[in-house]
C-alpha cells in the first residue's frame, strides 16, 4: 500500500496541473517561496512568478502590513519559506509571520547594546536571514552568528564571530553552504582586518577561515588563506598604517555559492586607512582588497581571485551583489559573474578561473580611470585620481558611496538585462593636513583622509548645486553589448535594491517614498504607489494559495542619510516609517495617516564661541560627528538633528552627553576618551554657528526633518 501510494501521488500532481491552464496555477506548486535572500543560489532576484504581469501591475494594492519597533535602516529582503515570512530589522531583530495573513508568528532580540552602534559605519541594519531544514540563521550588530529554529523562534545556538573589543560588526545576511554557515563582517572604517568564516549548521563549531588581508606581524594564522598569502599575496603590501590598523578589507555583504562548480566567491570591501599613500607607502596591489576571491567551500582554500581596484584608494569595495549566469560569448555559452561594485563598472568575469571578459562603464561621468585594459586587467587611471600622489585634491566620480552601493541588483534571463540601482554622488579626496584627521582613534572613521573637502561652505548656491548633483537611476544594462539598454532618472540617491519576475517586470523602492514596477523590456513605469516614508530594501515575490504576494521594508538609513546633509534633497523631509508591506491583486488595507508635523521653533542660542574656536570645532565635528549627524550639522530624519537640540544651549547637559556617554544606551558613546573638554565645547559652538546660519540663510530648511 505505501508502495502504490509512492506511484500515485506524482501522477496525481501530473494530473491536478494538467487540468488548469492557469500558470500561476503551476507556480504555486513549482515556485511558491522565495526560500533564499537571492531567491536562489545563483542570486539573480528573479522569480519565475507571473500571474502579476505587465498587464495588470498596476492593480497592486496592500494585502497587509506590520509596522516595525526601530526608525532605522531597514535593509533586509524578507524570506518566504513554507507560508512563513521572515525579515531581520534594525538592531538585528528578527520577526516571523503568517505570509498571507500578516499574523506575528514570534520575534527574537539578540539585545544587541546600544552603545555598539558607534561601531557601525552605516547604521544598525541587518540585510536578512538564512533557513535551511527548519533552522534560521543570522548575524548581529556585535558580531554574533545565531542559530533559531525556524518554527519557535527559540535559540539553538550562537557563536561570537569576532573580538568585540574591536569595531567589529555585521550587517550581511549569511549563507548555508553544505552544511556550513558563511558569515563575514564589517568595520574597515575604523580599523579592523577582514575574514570570512564558515561554522557547523548543527552546533556553530568554526570549520574554516580565510582572512583578506595578510598578518601584519608576518605570522601564519592557521587559516585556510595562509597558503596563498605565504606564495603571492603578502608580496602586494608594503610598510605602512595597515600594520596598526589591520588593513581592511572586510567581508560586509555579498557571498555566494556556485552548485555547478562547487566553488564558494565573496567580494571584499575597501582598505584602512582608505588613503593607499598612508596604507601601503603607496606601494603595491594590497590583495585581496576591492576583489572577488573564490574558494573552495569544503576548506576555505583559495582558488582564484581577480582584484576590480588594484591598490584601492576611494572606498571603492568589492561587496556589491554578485549573480551567476550564463553567457553566449564567441558561439559558446560560458559561464559567468556578473557584479557592478561602488567604482562604476560592469565586471562580466568568468566563473572557472576569474578571467576578466568584460568591464563597462554603467553610469556616467566617471573620472578616476578611462576604462579597463582587458589584456592585464587592470584599469587605465587617471593619475590625479592618486590625490596622496599629487598632493592636490581630489573630487572623484563615483565617490566613497560609490556608482551602486549594497542595494541589490537583480537579473532577467529573459530579457538578458541586469536591474542596477545606480547614483550619482561625487565625494572629494585630499590629504589629511590637521593633527585632528592624522590621528587614528578609538571612535570615528580612520581613513587617512582630510575632512574638511567633504564639508559645504556657506553658499547657498553651492547647496543648491549639492541637491542637483546627487541624484539616482535605475539603469538595465545588458551585459551582452556592455551598454545601457534603458534607465530611469529619480531625483535623489539611495533607492531601493531591485527584483524581477517572468511577468515582464521590474520591481524598485525608492528614496523618496513610492514603489515602482516597471516594464523590464523597456523600462515603460507601470505602477507608482505612495509608501509614506523611503525605501531602500530590495522586494522579494510568493505565492500562497493561488495569489501572488510582494513584500519589502521602508524607512530611512544606512550611509548615505546619515552623512549626507543638505545632499539628501527631498528625502529629508520624508518620515522614516519602518514597516512590513505586502501587496496582492486587488488588495485594499491602508495606511494610518500620517500624524501632523508639531509646531518646532527654531530658536538658536546665543553663540559664545570665538571664530577660532568655531573654526577648531569644526574640524573635530569632521572627524568626529559628521558620519552620524551630517555634513554641516545638517540632520537626517533618523539621529537626532543637532541643530535644534534640546542640549544645545545648555554646556554641562552637552558635555554629559558628548563627553561622558548619558545617551550611549542609544548609540551616542561617550567621547571623553580622545576629546578634552574644551574640545567638546568647540564642537557646541560650531553646531550653534550652523543653527544660527541656518535660520538666517536657509529659512526653507528650518523645518527639522521629521522621525
């Protein structure tokens, strides 16, 4: 009897889809979850689901949705695994839910301490979960790989990753790989050296290492890199600051694995201190920075690697999304990576050996190299590019948050087109000169850069001019011709990561508050649906019960609100609403509408400061402020805008909070470590002086953004 039901039950599923011509029908059986933060292995973000097409897209409505506990960044593309939906949020929480009808399954707080953020670049983001066999996986802001079982929520394991007595942090998803977890890291701003790591699915043991970057005291690590570094990679370092600082090269986002080669590629991130003249003397390629490096997943060892910024000098990291393919090339199909990094080109890289094969540009406008000799690989640079070379300054296109960022891109076999999110946002470079930028600290970036070339002067015009140039594009380039098929212009920066289905579709959130679908053979907009706050997740697509689902997060964060000041344009004065959207045909549930901004007066307090000290305050606020709280003082929506601060006025209440650490259970360390007193009050007066230039020459924005 168990035999015959054995034979029966596939003729019967034969027999259920053959009696509907519905293809959604189909899919429900075939293709119902979107079981990997990629959708699949090959991450290419794009779910043969089609009942949601071109033709009625616009008929999208919301299904359901969950506000979230954080106004924080929200990153995560949310899992769908057996009608569960899992998401990871700001401060590496987690949340399940009943995919179709929004109900809260259980939640997991790591309780991540507040005063780990000032260890995070970019804000407390986490970018989602890993399952496999009923188990969740995640890493948190402190460095801490757990293990949940998928049902319960309930720990079953947990291993810290990294020496949290160092910058350490992680904000990637992990991925399950023959039964191991694959987990990197962040921090290479500040001054840590990076790895990647695998551990045991069943008790979280550590299996294999492979570091990025060679022992600064020469010594073996009894790591799976140690081999290749003794031939050939510490031969790319010279003497310099990477021995104190550990060199970078963090491992912060993008890995995966390729089942048809059986090879594991990750992208590594940028150097420390960023300046190659202090790094490295300025000599040599500095492996495996700015890379993809291959490896084999059973061991960790090395395989190949191909370096996209040899000697990487402008935070152009490596860690962008990487999607496998295949591509017809000279009448044969050979298969390869696709991956847009930060520097502004199109790597088209075979997956067998990393043999280049192709790099374009997919933006315009780039001024640090003219392109790539395809016979070494190597980029053809603009020599002013080397700002610690020429002594002089700097303003490179792509800057340090690069052409594409962490949002992820997604790719359409159909049509042949990747879905980039792109930006335009120049950054200057130049040599550090004040004592403030030259020291390396405890607290704050160690870039070996000088701050003051990334401040606004006092110009209303060159506000005006910051606004215009930081704009953003979704761009559909065709690896095939190594062109730009079409794109869509937006207005700001930072828009959300990308998805696209076999219903002709592109999916995209965007920085200033609407979900976008476009047409993905031609780039034609076909829905436009307010969200109440911005978007930078990427959506992923389900199905339950015949109906097609898509879900993703908003809000506000991540790097680029948090530095960018006057940049940031329309997208401050968005709320930032984090929040669980899910949308369905025909779905009818609304928001609550949005509260009424409160009345705030803008009342700065009398400026006691000298000229010199509100000059030296500015200097330290460089140095110090700037990543969290904005060019200029400027506030974001999501930390608190100095400029109207309740403190402000008030000396000891500053100090108390600068200095001594009052609201470190919120992210806001104490300082009192690496600046004095006066030094503090050099800081209040230069946020006072930006308060009183504000109302007196910006009333537009003396509005504060909203939270």
């Amino acid at each position: 009897m168990r035999r015959l039901g054995f034979l029966l039950a596939p003729l019967l599923l034969v027999a259920c889809q053959s009696q509907t011509s519905d293809p959604a029908a189909s899919d429900a059986v075939v293709n119902a979850d979107w079981d990997n933060i990629g959708f699949d292995a090959k991450e290419q973000r794009h779910s043969p689901l089609s009942q949601i097409n071109d033709s009625n897209v616009s008929e999208l409505g919301i299904a359901w949705f969950k506000d979230l506990p954080d106004a924080r960044g929200q990153e995560a593309t949310p899992v769908v695994v057996d009608g569960k939906l899992y998401i990871s949020t700001a401060w590496s929480k987690v949340f399940a839910y009943d995919a179709k009808t929004g109900e809260e399954l259980w939640s997991y707080d790591p309780g991540v301490a507040g005063e780990k953020a000032v260890d995070a670049c970019c804000d407390v983001v986490n970018r989602g979960v890993a399952i496999n066999r009923g188990k969740l996986f995640f890493g948190t802001i402190d460095g801490r790989l757990i293990a949940l079982d998928a049902n319960t929520g309930a720990r079953l394991w947990e291993t810290q990753t990294t020496d949290n007595s160092k910058p350490y942090t992680i904000t990637g998803a992990p991925r399950v790989v023959k039964n191991m977890v694959i987990i990197g890291n962040g921090g290479a701003e500040f001054g840590v050296r990076g790895y990647v790591s695998a551990y045991n699915v069943r008790d979280g043991l550590l299996k294999w290492r492979f570091y990025t970057v060679p022992n600064p005291e020469g010594k073996p690590d009894n790591a799976a890199s140690d081999e290749i570094f003794a031939k050939a990679a510490n031969k790319t370092w010279s003497d310099g600051e990477w021995k104190e600082s550990g060199g970078g090269g963090t491992v912060w986002d993008s890995i995966v694995y390729d089942e048809d080669l059986d090879q594991l590629y990750f992208g590594v991130g940028n150097g420390n201190p960023w300046n190659h003249g202090l790094r490295s003397g300025g000599e040599g390629d500095n492996l495996f920075l700015s890379s993809i490096v291959a490896v084999d997943p059973d061991t960790g060892k090395y395989l190949w690697h191909y370096q996209e910024t040899p000697a990487e000098t402008w935070d152009y990291t490596a860690t962008q999304h990487i999607i496998q393919a295949e591509l017809p090339i000279d009448g044969k199909m050979r298969k390869v990576l696709y991956h847009a990094p930060k520097n502004g080109f199109f790597f088209v890289i075979d997956r067998l050996d990393g043999t280049l094969i192709s790099a374009e540009p997919f933006v315009e406008g780039i001024n640090w190299a003219e392109g790539y000799d395809l016979a070494t690989g190597r980029p053809i640079e603009n020599p002013a590019a080397r700002f610690y070379k020429t002594k002089e300054p700097f303003v490179a296109i792509p800057g340090a948050l690069g052409a594409h960022n962490w949002h992820p891109m997604s790719y359409n076999p159909k049509t042949g087109l990747v879905y980039i999110p792109a930006q335009q946002i120049p950054q200057g470079y130049e040599v550090p000169v004040s004592e403030i930028d030259k020291k390396r600290e405890r607290l704050g970036f160690n870039v070996g850069i000088g701050w003051a070339i990334g401040q606004l002067p006092d110009d209303k015009d060159v506000y005006k001019a910051a606004i215009a140039a930081t704009t953003g594009r979704l761009v559909a380039f065709n690896p095939k011709t190594g062109k730009v098929e079409w794109g869509v212009d937006y207005p700001a920066a930072w828009n959300g990561g990308t998805m696209t289905t076999a219903g002709n579709l592109v999916f995209q959130g965007t920085s200033t508050g609407f979900f976008k679908a476009y047409s993905a053979d031609k780039g034609t907009e076909l829905l436009s649906l307010p969200m109440q706050s911005g978007i930078v997740s990427a959506p992923s697509t389900y199905m339950i019960d015949g109906e097609q689902y898509v879900a993703f997060l908003t809000s506000k964060g991540g790097a680029f609100p948090l530095v960018a000041g006057v940049a940031g344009g329309v997208t401050r004065q968005l709320p930032n609403i984090p929040r669980l959207v899910v949308l369905k045909l025909g779905g009818k549930a609304a928001f609550p509408p949005l509260p009424e901004k409160g009345e705030v007066t803008w009342d700065p307090p009398v400026q006691t400061g000298t000229p010199e000290q509100i000059a030296a305050g500015k200097g330290l606020y460089g140095r110090n402020c700037l990543v969290c709280h904005g060019d200029s003082a400027i506030g974001n929506g999501f930390t608190p805008d100095l400029r109207i601060s309740g403190v402000l006025p008030d000396t000891q209440a500053w100090a108390s909070i600068v200095t001594g650490g009052a609201l470190k259970q919120h992210g806001m360390v104490g300082f009192g470590s690496q600046l004095s007193d006066a030094q503090v009050e050099n800081i209040r007066h230069y946020v006072v002086n930006r308060s009183i230039w504000t109302k007196e020459n910006l009333p537009e924005m003396t509005a504060p953004t909203p939270r």
